[in-house]
C-alpha cells in the first residue's frame, strides 16, 4: 500500500564507522542531529554494536524520524550539513537505509503484557525426585 503522502517517515540507518575515527563520528553525530531538530527529525533510537571485524556488522544502527519527505529534503540539503561532508566521509565508510513508516504492534500472547521468558520454547519440568524411602 503506498505511504500517504503527508504521512511521517522513519529511516532505519545502518552506519559503518571507520576504524580509529569515532570522534570524528561523533563530531559529525552531533552536529548533524542539532541540524536534524530544525528540520523536524528525530533520533529516536541509536544501537551500537561491536562489529569485531565482520565487515557486514554495522557499528551502530539509528531509527530516525521526519515528519514528512520535504522536512527530510530540506535536512539533506542545509548549507551546515553539506560543510560536515568532508568530515562524514572521513568518519563513515558505508551508509545503508531502508524507509519504511511506524505500524502498530502485533497484539502479544498474554493480554498485552510481555512474555517473561525470550523464547518461546515450552519450559521443561524438573524430573521428579525420588524421596527416601519412610522407616
């Protein structure tokens, strides 16, 4: 179904960090997320992985919201955030993001709450135990 067009976006960014350059990253984060609040973006979430060393591991993975395309168009091209291009290129070598738009949450097992256990396997009971035989 296509996204409305005055509806929001959210931008999964996968970002690759090069190595020996994580202040210039966050020098560049920094500075690019004040720009993104006068666009009307977000960074609503920032995950930060430890790649060691598989080249296809992101360093760290962002969800980022706008509140419609122009405001996303008019990020990208503000004047403050073209001068950070030369210190993006050399924080970051390989940038990836998918759009996609908020949807609900699938309703869960048990009424809405959260499942205390991760996974989803039944539980084993414990074996029962013999007791000493009475006197």
């Amino acid at each position: 179904m296509p996204q409305k067009p005055d509806a929001g976006l959210t931008l999964l960014v996968l970002i690759f960090v090069e190595p020996q350059r994580r202040r210039e990253f966050t020098e560049f984060e920094a500075a690019a997320s004040r720009i993104m609040k006068r666009h009307g973006g977000a960074l609503e979430r920032r995950v930060v992985f430890s790649s060691g060393g598989d080249p296809d591991r992101p360093d760290e993975v962002h969800v980022v919201t706008f509140p419609d395309r122009a405001s996303l168009e008019r990020y990208r091209a503000d004047p403050e955030l073209q001068a950070l291009k030369e210190l993006r290129a050399a924080a970051i070598s390989r940038t990836v993001f998918w759009e996609g738009r908020d949807a609900p949450v699938f309703d869960l097992p048990t009424g809405g709450r959260r499942p205390r256990r991760c996974d989803t396997a039944p539980r084993r009971r414990p074996s029962p135990r013999s007791s000493p035989p009475s006197p």
